[in-house]
C-alpha cells in the first residue's frame, strides 16, 4: 500500500544519507494509531516508544487505553508503566527517557516508532526542545494550586499569558498540570519557558490517520462503552483503594475524575459514562487542533487503514 511504499522509500533514503530514521505515528485518541504503529514495527523491525502522557502510570491500563501484550505481538514496547501515579513526571523526564530508548534501538539496528496523542512529547523529540533543567519549585507550584482552585482554569491560563505569552499560546487552558509547570520555571528563573528549538537529531517520518469527525466520534464512544465492560470503575477504585488522591495529576485523566463523581455519589454511572464521551470528544478536538499545525505528515484515511488491518 501506498503508506508502506513511502515508508520504505523513507528508510531507505535514511540508510544512504547515513541519518538517523524515526517513525512518529500521531494524531487523535481512538483514531487507531496503536494498531498501525505495530503493523509499521512488523514490518520494518522496529521497536514503538509510547508518547503519551497516560500511560507512563502503572495500574492505570483500562483508562488510557493501554496496549496489551496480545495486541503488541510480540513487537517490544517502551515508556509504559514507567511512573507509579504518586510520581512526578516532566517533559524533561519523558525527554529523557525517550532519547534513551531511541538510542538503543538504533544500536540495535532496529527503527523507532514513537506512538502517541500527546502532542508536547513530540514536539520535545521531533524538534529537539531544549527544556529548561528548573527543578519542582513545590512552594511556587502549591500557591499557583491554591490561585486555581479558587479562580478557576481561565484565570491561571490567563496569569500565563501575561507573564510568558509563548508558553500560553502552546498549552491548552484545560491543561493546568502544564499550565502550572510553566508559571513555575517562569516565576523560579525569571525567564520564559520558550523550550527552543534545538537541531534536529533525526530524520522523521510522521503518518497521521484522517476520519471523519463524525465517525471518529462514534470511536469514541465505542471505545468508552468497550472501556467501562472491560472494568474501568474497578480500575478507578482500586486506585483509590491504593491511596492515590483524586487530586494527583495522573487521577486527571480522561475518565477517572468522571467515575469518581459517581462513586461519591455526585453523578449516576450513565451521567458519567456521557460525560467521559463528552469530555473526551472535547479533547480529541484540541488534539486535532495540535496535530493539523504539523507539516509533512502523511495523513491516510481510516478506511484505508481498516484495509491494511484487514489484510494481515
């Protein structure tokens, strides 16, 4: 198929140049990214690094969408379950562990396929930010906690743009762990997160996969059905059982703070099965919003990926 063909011209290209390939499959949630990124991996020995912000967590599988070994077959993994949800995770961490995880399977003489929605740990890697090294400021990040509680997300965002404008217009409102993290390294040095763009450390080829928006949400909402039959409120409990507080940046993901409400009897289970499938449209909109800024990326459609799916 085309996608393959393109690929392979890509690698190929790669191996006269002597440059360092790497594959980045992105786009929205429930768009099918992990399915592809394993049939790219078969097909070009290759290794998928995870870029998303959910799955580094252990004991968070059903929530985030996590791939299971049966659907890895056999293709090797990494940065999944690399943080308990207590831990504090950067871009820099992720950076860091990412780079780590290239390095060796280029070693190995193998490709790396990074996999992912979260649109900053791309960025971080494909463009090199150079993040800057400001360790947690705990007392600034408390107060900044405090001023979000009782101001709300706007509000925060808004203290952004006033002090470091570049930063705003890179991180959504509703993002407020990020939000925070950036007021923090600006309050801390007294300079902007700019996170600059570094040279470039590899050659990329980036596939994205297109459906239209009406049949990615039905995804969607497939997807959160499919992740509340698995057991998702039992993955949620069992979190809190563990003693993780629900105010944790890790417990603010898609779906746990939604089935909390209703364990604390704020929402019936359907209120807040409709408002995971809300919530989650919603972010699969920023998503796309991210991702559409990308140059060259080589969008196919959904149902040619049904067809390459189909045919393994």
């Amino acid at each position: 198929m085309k996608i393959f063909e393109s690929i392979r011209e890509f690698l190929s290209e790669c191996e006269k140049e002597g440059q360092k390939p790497l594959i980045a499959v992105l786009g929205p949630t429930a768009s099918g990214k992990t399915a592809l990124s394993v049939e790219i991996a078969k097909r070009y020995n290759g290794e998928v690094i995870s870029a998303d912000s959910r799955q580094i967590y252990k004991y968070m599988d059903i929530g985030t969408a996590k791939i299971t070994p049966h659907e890895m077959q056999g293709v090797k993994h990494h940065l999944l379950d690399v943080a308990d949800p207590a831990e504090e995770f950067t871009l820099s961490d992720f950076k860091r562990h990412a780079l780590k995880a290239i390095n060796e399977i280029h070693q190995r003489k193998k490709i790396p396929v990074m996999c992912g929605g979260t649109g900053l740990y791309f960025s971080s890697i494909i463009q090199n930010y150079e993040i800057p090294r400001i360790p947690p400021q705990f007392d600034i990040r408390q107060k900044l906690a405090q001023y979000y509680e009782e101001h709300g997300a706007e509000a925060l965002h808004a203290l952004l743009k006033e002090r470091d404008p570049v930063a705003a217009a890179k991180i959504h409102p509703n993002n407020v762990r990020y939000v925070i993290r950036a007021l923090e390294i600006n309050m801390a040095g007294g300079t902007q997160k700019n996170d600059e763009k570094g040279r470039p450390m590899f050659s990329v080829f980036k596939v994205g996969i297109d459906w239209p928006r009406d049949i990615l949400y039905e995804r969607i909402n497939r997807r959160v059905d499919e992740q509340l039959s698995a057991g998702l409120l039992n993955e949620v409990k069992g979190l809190l059982m563990r003693g993780y507080n629900e105010k944790l940046p890790s417990m603010s993901s898609l779906g746990y703070p939604e089935l909390i409400g209703y364990i604390k009897g704020e929402a019936t289970l359907e209120q807040a099965a409709d408002l995971i499938r809300k919530n989650t449209r919603n972010y699969c909109k920023r998503q796309l919003t991210w991702f559409r800024r990308e140059k060259d990326v080589a969008w196919i459609p959904g149902d040619e990926l049904k067809r390459i799916l189909a045919a393994e």
